[in-house]
C-alpha cells in the first residue's frame, strides 16, 4: 500500500520503519525542518517496562474528591483550571480510581514490557550504537514502600518484573555519586528500566527507513484530510499547496490534530501536560549518576545520557503558551544540586527544554484505525511515549497489514470512547 504517515518523532519514524519492512511503500509529512523537534526532541530518555514514569497516573489515595484535588495541585501551576482541564481531570482519576487501578497498570505494562523487547530488537537488527545505561532507583523519603505504591508493585509481582526494596546504603552501591545528605532513606531498584537517548535512536532509525524506501518531507505542513473512496491530504510546502492521495494513512503526531473530524476528536478525553528538562554536561563523572534516579516525592528525574545530565519534572495542564515557570527550572537546578552536587558543568552547555506530552484520561496511548475509512492513529502516548514506541508501532503495522497482533488492542483502540 502507499502509506503517508503525518509526524516524525519518535512514534512516526518507528511506524514508517515497521510499514516499510511490511513492504509498504510510506512518505512521512513533517511540518518541522527536522526530525525529532517534538515531544522527542529532548526527553528523560527512560525505557520503563515497569510503566513507573511520574505523571502518567494521578493521585490513588483517599476517596474520589481527594484524588481529584490532589492531582490537579500536582498538574498546575495556576491556581484556575478551565473547565474542560477539569472536566479531564475528573475523568483521569476516575478512570484510575483505586478499584480499576491494578487493571490499566497492567495494560500499561504489558504494552511496556512488549515495547521495550521491540526497542531491543530493533536496535540490535539495525546495530545501532546507542547512548544507553541500565536501571532505575525510585528514591523513597522512608525506608519502607509508601500504601499508594503497593498497587503498582503487586502487578510488577505478578509479571515476574523484578524490583527490589533497598536500604538507602544499598541504593548508593547502584549509584555510588548520590551525596550523603540527599534526603531519602531507601529506594526501589527497577533493573529492567534502562535509560536509552530517544532522538538518537529515532534519527538513527530514520536512515534505515531511508534505507528501505521510505521518503521524509520535512517542512510540509499536513492541512486537511479528505476521506473519499481513498483518503487524501491537502499539503502545503516550500514547493506551494497540492493535494496527494493514499491508500491509507497514519497519524502520528503526538496529540490529536484539529484536521480530525470534531466527532473523533471530542469523543477522546485527551489534555496537554507541559514539563522540562535540563540538559547540562558532565563536568566530573565520578560525581554523576549512573544510570536513572527518581524521587518519588516531587517526580523529579535525573538521568544519565551519555556526557549529558537530564534533570526533569514540573507538569503544566492546558495551553501551550511557549512560556517558562522560573520556579519549576529552579527547582530542578536545586534537584541536581542536593543529589548530585558537582556533577554539572553549567557553563560548557545548559539547555532549558520546555516539552508536551499528551495523555488520554485512561492513561493507554491511540492505536489502531480511526474509525475513519483508510485513517489510522498512533498518538497521545503520554509520559511513557518513548517506552510504548517501538511495540505501539509494531501493533500498528499489524492492524494496517490485517495481521494477528502480538497483544490485545481492544484497550488501545482510538474508537474505544466512541458511544
Ligand atoms: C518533559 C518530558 C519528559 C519525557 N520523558 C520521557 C521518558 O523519560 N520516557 C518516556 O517513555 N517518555 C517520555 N516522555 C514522553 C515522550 O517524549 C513522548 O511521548 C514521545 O516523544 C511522543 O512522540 P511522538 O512521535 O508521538 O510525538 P512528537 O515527538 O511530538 O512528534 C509529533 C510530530 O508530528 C508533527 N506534526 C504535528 N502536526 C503536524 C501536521 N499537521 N503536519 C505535519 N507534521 C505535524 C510535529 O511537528 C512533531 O514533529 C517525556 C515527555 C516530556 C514532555
């Protein structure tokens, strides 16, 4: 089939690999310059097959109100939230109310656990040479598992994902860098997490789509969808604006763009989550982390890539106002600074990434056909985009090609809220 696949993150680029080794013949349309100038441009680079990213789930302690409560304190900096933010929110915590909360965590790491093999097959059938590193320290402010993590940890049990509860003297053997006075007293060890460069595997991976035929056009902005007998897109590029015709056709692009149809769209309880990451160079490694580091009580991470340092966190539900919280930087400054101090060398390099991800109230990225004839969508991955990458492309290819897939896709289906 002659695929258009709209979108070159991460998601778009791994879809058109998978389409063009199904023997397809795929163009990818990306309105950027370049590949990866999205949501994938500058993220924690964590691969966590236990589904244990901050911000994919709310709050699941106390009854429905302080749920609600205490996950939009932790979502925004405004105090005024407008009422579809609310309208989401209210959706959000009860869709992982603590009743349902063992079965989405389950979803969530299967399609984890599914995505992270693919990822690995991937880069190892492709020999690409990655920035990558293994294991995740959840830092905990007590020495023993806080009530609301035990949910998580009993599906991790049940799926033989190892994690293990350790002393804070334990945790500084993994990461031997964390100071003496960084203010935690034990942590959970997630040996199958891994940190992995995200934009370096996607642009990696984009020469071996080339490789088989895939076209990239960049600087091509996809501006309406037409769906006839064959579906059809209007463009608009460098060259002017054209129309071109497919026989199927793939959303990637990372929410759900206005071109879709205002049924589709509203139909999906989606919101946008702002958050930011500092990148700073290693001004000595025997004072930086190894591999990934979370405190579990602010949700900030700090990870090793490479020569780089990525300090991430703060959550801003709403607008894209291309506006900084000062305070949210700072405060991650401050997290690396307690953990880590002297580890960054802020002069030679310091980049302040303000990014988005889009997250769909039941926490499960879009996968599958639209429900519109010849349109398909791999969107709205949430905080775990780059974990649920490689399987979510995988399972798309398979539903367009009419294959089996390797997981139920019931759960993931874009028509799943449709009435
Ligand atoms: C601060 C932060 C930290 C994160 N950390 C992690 C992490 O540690 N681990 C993890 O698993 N995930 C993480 N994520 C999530 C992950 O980065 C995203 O889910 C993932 O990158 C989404 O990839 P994507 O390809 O779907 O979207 P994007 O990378 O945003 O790509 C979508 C592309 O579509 C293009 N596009 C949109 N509309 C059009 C149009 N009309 N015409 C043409 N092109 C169009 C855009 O220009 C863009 O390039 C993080 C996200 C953020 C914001």
């Amino acid at each position: 089939m002659k695929i258009a696949v709209v979108g070159a993150g991460v998601v778009g680029i791994v879809t058109a690999y998978e389409l063009a080794l199904d023997g397809h013949s795929v163009t990818v349309l990306e309105k950027a310059a370049a590949a990866c100038e999205g949501a994938s441009f500058a993220n924690n680079g964590v691969v966590a097959p236990s589904f244990t990213q901050p911000f994919s789930t709310p709050e699941w302690r106390g009854n429905g109100f302080t749920r609600l409560v205490r996950s939009a304190r932790r979502l925004t900096r405004s105090p005024w939230r407008s009422g579809q933010q609310l309208k989401w929110l209210r959706r959000w915590t009860k869709l992982h109310s603590p009743h349902n909360l063992a079965e989405v965590q389950r979803h969530g790491q299967q399609l984890a656990a599914y995505s992270s093999a693919c990822l690995t097959h991937v880069a190892d059938a492709c020999k690409l040479e990655l920035e990558r590193s293994d294991g995740q320290l959840l830092l905990l402010r007590t020495a023993t598992v806080p009530d609301e993590l035990q949910p998580v940890l009993e599906v991790l049990k049940a799926q033989d994902t190892l994690w293990k509860l350790l002393s804070a003297d334990e945790a500084r053997e993994h990461e031997p860098a964390l100071h003496s006075a960084a203010p935690f007293q034990g942590a959970l060890w997630l040996p199958g997490n891994q940190v992995v460069n995200c934009r370096q595997f996607a642009l990696l991976l984009r020469q071996e789509a080339q490789r088989l035929g895939v076209q990239f056009r960049f600087n091509t902005v996809v501006e309406q969808l037409h769906v006839h007998t064959k579906p059809s897109l209007d463009l608009t590029s460098g060259d002017g604006p054209e129309t071109q015709s497919f026989d199927h056709i793939v959303f990637c692009t990372g929410g759900l763009p206005d071109l879709l149809p205002a049924a589709l769209r509203q139909s999906v309880p989606m919101m946008a989550l702002h958050g930011y990451v500092l990148s700073v160079t290693v001004r000595e490694p025997l004072n930086a982390p190894r591999s990934a580091v979370q405190d579990l009580q602010s949700g900030i991470s700090i990870n090793r890539l490479g020569q780089r340092i990525r300090v991430s966190g703060g959550a801003e539900l709403g607008e894209d106002t291309n506006t900084k919280d000062d305070a949210t930087v700072n405060q991650l400054y401050r997290a690396l600074e307690q953990y880590y101090p002297g580890a960054a060398n802020y002069p030679s390099g310091t980049q302040v990434w303000r990014g988005t991800r889009h997250l769909v109230a039941d926490g499960m990225p879009l996968i599958g056909p639209s429900g519109l004839a010849g349109v398909s969508l791999n969107l709205g991955h949430g905080a775990n985009g780059w974990t649920l990458a490689c399987g979510s492309a995988r399972l798309l290819a398979d539903l367009v090609g009419a294959k089996d897939t390797a997981l139920p896709t019931a759960h993931l289906l874009p028509t799943r809220f449709a009435a």
